[in-house]
C-alpha cells in the first residue's frame, strides 16, 4: 500500500506543440496569393475606415459645371462623377457602405445558420427532418432570384438589402453546419462525454462547436464575394443604397449615362466590387487549404 | 429506374409547396397592403374594401393562400395590377426570351468551360492549368452587371460593333433566329456566359484529375491503348457530372438573369421583375418569381433524374 502512495508518476515536460490556430497562421503567411488578397482587403478597409482623413475631397460636393471630368484631370485624380464630385472620394467613401451591406449578411447568417444548423444536427430526428426540408424550399430558388425577390417585396433601403441577403444566406450556412454537426454527433469522444454525464449544453459547447464553427467559416467567408456582389447588385439596381450616398453598385448604376463620354470613369465602380471580391475569394481560399478544410 | 423517378418526385412535392407557401407570402411581406401602391389616393373606405374584396385580400391567410393556389394550379396567375393584363400570359412571353438567352449562355460557358478543365485537369500545375484556374476565378468573382457594362463599353461604344440594348432592331419584345437578332444576342450571352464558365471548368478539372487517377486509366495505359482511346474513357466517365452542373447552371441563370438582362435591356423575365418591383405590381412579381421557381425545381428534379440514367452509380437515397 505504502509503496504504491510513495509512486509518484513522473510526466517528463511537454514542449507546448505549435497550437492548431498558429500552424493555420504559418500556413497562411507561406501563401502569397492569399496574402497578397489579405493586404488587398486590409487597405481597401483601411481607407473606407479613415476616409474623411485620406479622401482628398467631399464626397457629395460637386459641381454642375465640371462634370464627368477625365482620369487624371488636374484636381480629380481618378476623374468626376455625372454630378461632378470627385470618384476617387467617392470610391474610398464607397467601401464604406459597399463592405458594410456586403459582409453583415454573411456575417448575420453564420451567427444564425450556425445555430440552426448544429441545433438540427445535434437534436436529430424528426426535428432535424423538418428544418432540414424547410431549408430545402430555400435552396430552389437561386441566391440571385431570391434576394431580388426580398428586397423587391421588401422595398429599397440598406437595412432590407442586409435583411433579404442575410435571409439568402442563413439556408445555406445552416445546411453545412447540420452536415458537419451530424458527422461530429456519433463520435466516440461525444459518446463519451454523453456517458459521463456531460449534459447538451456542454457537449455542444465544447465538443460539436470547437468542431463545426472551423469549416463552417472557411465556408462563410466563401460566401462574402458573393454577398458584396449581390448586396452592390441590388443598390446597382435601385433596391439597396440611395442616392446621394457613395456606395460601389449605385455609383455604376447612376454613371452608365456616361459611358459614351467618360467610359473609363463609368467603368471604375465596378471595378472595386470586381477587386474586393476576387480578393475575398482567394483568401478564402488559401483559408481553406491552410485549415485542411476538404470541401 | 422509373422506381427512382418516381421517389425524386415524391421527395420534391413537399419542396414545391413549400415555394408556393413562400411565393404567397412574399406579396404580405410587402409593407401594407398589396393594393396600397396602386389605390388613389382620394379612393373612399368604401372603394378600398371593394377593392380588396374582389381581389380576395379582405379573408383570412390561410383561405387566401388555399384560393390562390387552387387558381395557380388551374393556370391562373392573376392579373398585373399595372397592365391589367393576366400574369401568365406577361410572364409566358418573357420567359421564352429569357430561355434562349440563358441557354445560349450556357451552350458557350459549357463548351469553354469544359475546354479550360480539361487542359487543367490534363496538364494539373502546369502554366496551362494556372491560367486556366485564373480564369474560372475571375468568372465566379466578376460582377457580372458591371462585365456587362464593360462589354457596352468595347463593343459598342467605342468599336461600334454590336448593338448595346435589346433583342431586336426593331426594338420587338420577340428574339428571333435570324442574322440581325444574332448581332443583339452576342453581347449579354457572352457575358453570361462567365459565370457557368468558371463553374463547370472548375468541376471539369477536378473530375478529369481525379479519373486520371484512378488505376482503370493505369490498366489502360498498360494494355497499350492510344493516349486518345483513353481519353474518350476519361470523357464518358466526366460527362454525367459535367453534364448535370451544366443543367443546374442553366437554372441557375434563368433565375438570376435580371441584373444582366436590365443592363442590356433584354426583354425577359429579370426585366420584367425589374418593372414589377419599381411598379409594385405584386401579383405580377409573385407570378414570375414561383414560375422561375418551379421551373428550377423541375429542372433540378430532370438532372437528377437523368443523371442518375446516364451514370448508375450515383442514387442519392
């Protein structure tokens, strides 16, 4: 007896491995075409966050006089806009809300669809039958015919622009996590931790979520390319953003007059939804492979 | 085979309902009343509730959802509260043109698409397969309202080349298959086009790649059959798939063409959205949202169908 209370287990020290978080960093970093993505997104976030101090001018002043001026005209370095305010403002300013009505969507649905996703996989059951056949309905329609048809329905404003694509989203979020929450359910470790005694709350807290919300946002942020298409589509045509606020899809929609004139500046709108978007895709995707997320 | 069909279309049936319930409830969505946009504004309470009775709006949800779909099942779509004009006949006409349109689009972004994923899957980590995976890319993250806009630009602002706006030179609502309504069709089909492209290249790659893999190409190789005799095994093992993206990306732009047909004033169903929404006609936005619906619905549910025919080994349960 005494013998086995004088053993003690000696455990020889662990050097703290690199943790999972810090690998997928040091995997990223390696990647150039997401870093160069990741540097993209960040100074087209940074202007629209500093833009009343980068922004060389106002961006609702113009004038009538000295409209739809060229690239590079003295004073209008990326040129003036139909009612003469200067685009390159109007761009800087234009990220503002062009980001704002393109990733609170995404960011909205993965906060909800996450939750209903792992609440249907985890319950299981008829219950997951249910929601999962309610989400089907969802998938018939294509994103595009859906968020237009919201917002039509809805009216124009940014707030049901962000409600109709948050309502786009939430289906499809809500389907991976139920897939993966599902796969994740009849783990031995889960088993386990049902065994002894963990009651749901924890099981889901520590057990499924830990799991499931990695992929889940590998996936989400796949979707943020689409959501600032779509979000820039719908003030493009008249249903988000309104005048005279700067905002991408509605600075493209309300130039297309000056496409004979100024081709180039009608042109350039377009162009920063065309550069925030690819590069949110290729992030996303060197996301994915640096987190091993197979898809 | 006709087991399998018929469990598909048991499966869907409930999905269809489902966007029946949605489509009649995307009308009560709207703030106030459906009819509030096009009521005078001087219309007595009495004229209003007259209104609303012979539209139906004065019973209860259910009952009206219960009348309206025994309507839509018989044909009946209502009537456009702008044109006074019944919203099948609107929606059949638009439809049509939107058809050819995303079909020609899907013919190009497949024949392309299917072109760029096999170099890419054929020739993986070469220079060929990097462009070619550029370029499925750019595809799915061009907007496509603005290439559009661009491509007005180009072709016709400053070349001149093709028309910039509508299906015809006599500005009819009516496409037709002849040389002049070609030149109308180029520029929005081209554009189109981009999306499906980046699509099926990039599902093309990862199927040719993964067949390439697999030792039954090896065994072929080794009983010395030409490169080109087992290229045509590689072709009929992708082309289900292949095939069945192509079926759902046509779905696909037939329902989200309304960016695109309002850029180049294509007189189809996203125009005619376009004029329900700014218009608030909700009869006629509810009419051409569960028509587009159902038919992506009917289409998912025949390349699924098909799909399964062509290659055995898919059965989704």
């Amino acid at each position: 007896m005494s013998v086995l209370a004088d053993t003690r287990v000696v455990v020889p020290e662990v050097k703290a491995s690199r943790g999972y978080w810090a690998s997928v960093g040091m995997r990223l970093i390696r990647d150039p075409v997401a870093m160069v993505a990741l540097g993209v997104i960040l100074l087209i976030v940074l202007a629209a966050i500093l833009a009343p101090y980068v922004a060389p001018a106002d961006p609702y002043r113009g004038s009538m006089l000295r409209r739809l001026r060229p690239i590079g005209f003295p004073g209008y370095p990326l040129g003036g806009d139909e009612l003469g305010r200067d685009m390159l403002t109007r761009l800087i300013y234009g990220g503002r809300l062009s980001l704002f009505i393109g990733v609170m969507p995404v960011l909205l649905a993965f906060c909800i669809g996450s939750g209903i996703g792992v609440f249907a996989g985890y319950i299981g059951g008829r219950v997951n039958t249910i929601v999962m056949r309610v989400i089907d309905v969802f998938f018939a329609f294509p994103s595009v015919l859906l968020a237009i048809a919201l917002s039509g329905a809805l009216g124009a404003g940014v707030l049901n622009s962000i409600v109709s694509l948050t309502i786009v989203f939430v289906p499809q979020i809500a389907r991976v996590a139920e897939a993966v929450t599902t796969q994740i359910r009849t783990r031995d470790y889960v088993e386990a931790a049902r065994v002894s005694g963990a009651n749901a709350f924890t099981i889901v807290r520590v057990h499924v979520l830990g799991n499931v919300l990695g992929p889940v946002f590998v996936y989400a942020t796949s979707l943020i390319s689409v959501s600032m298409i779509l979000a820039s589509g719908l003030s493009f045509l008249g249903l988000g953003v309104k005048p005279p606020e700067p905002e991408w899809g509605l600075m493209l929609n309300t130039l297309r007059t000056a496409i004979y004139t100024q081709p180039m500046v009608a042109a350039l709108p377009g162009a920063m939804i065309f550069l925030t978007s690819i590069s949110f895709n290729l992030f996303s995707d060197g996301l994915r492979s640096a987190m091993e997320v197979k898809q | 085979m006709l087991l399998y069909a018929l469990k598909r279309i048991v499966y869907v049936t409930p999905v269809a309902l489902g966007v029946s319930i949605f489509c009649f409830l995307l009308v009560h969505l709207a703030p106030g009343d459906p009819l509030t946009a096009v009521m005078p504004i001087d219309a007595t309470a009495a004229q209003q509730a007259e209104m609303r009775a012979a539209y139906g709006f004065d019973k209860p949800l259910p009952i009206q959802y219960g009348i309206w779909l025994w309507k839509v099942l018989q044909g009946d779509l209502g009537q456009s509260i702008a044109s006074g004009r019944p919203v099948l006949s609107e929606v059949g006409r638009a439809v049509g043109n939107s058809l050819i349109l995303a079909s020609v689009a899907t013919l190009i972004g497949f024949t392309f698409g299917t072109f760029f994923g096999f170099v890419a899957g054929y020739f993986r980590d070469s220079a060929l397969d990097k462009i070619a995976s550029s370029v499925s890319v750019l595809g799915v993250s061009v907007p496509h309202y603005w290439l559009g806009i661009v491509m007005v630009i180009i072709f016709s602002a400053t070349l001149g080349w093709l028309p910039p706006t509508g299906a015809g030179p006599d500005g009819s609502g009516k496409w037709r298959p002849d040389m002049e309504h070609l030149r109308y069709i180029i520029l929005p089909a081209v554009t189109m086009s981009v999306i499906p492209m980046g699509i099926i290249s990039r599902t093309v790659r990862a199927l040719v790649a993964d067949i390439l893999a697999q030792e039954f190409v090896q065994a072929l190789r080794a009983k010395g059959l030409s490169e080109w005799g087992v290229f045509k095994h590689v072709v009929t093992n992708a082309a289900p798939t292949a095939l069945a993206v192509m079926g759902l990306q046509l779905g696909y732009l037939l329902g989200g063409s309304i960016l695109i047909e309002t850029v180049f004033a294509w007189p189809g169903t996203g125009f005619l959205l376009n004029a329900a929404i700014f218009q608030r006609d909700l009869p006629l936005l509810q009419g051409t949202i569960l028509v587009l619906a159902m038919f992506f619905v009917a289409l998912n549910l025949i390349v699924d169908v098909l799909q399964t025919a062509l290659d055995p080994r898919i059965q989704r349960g």
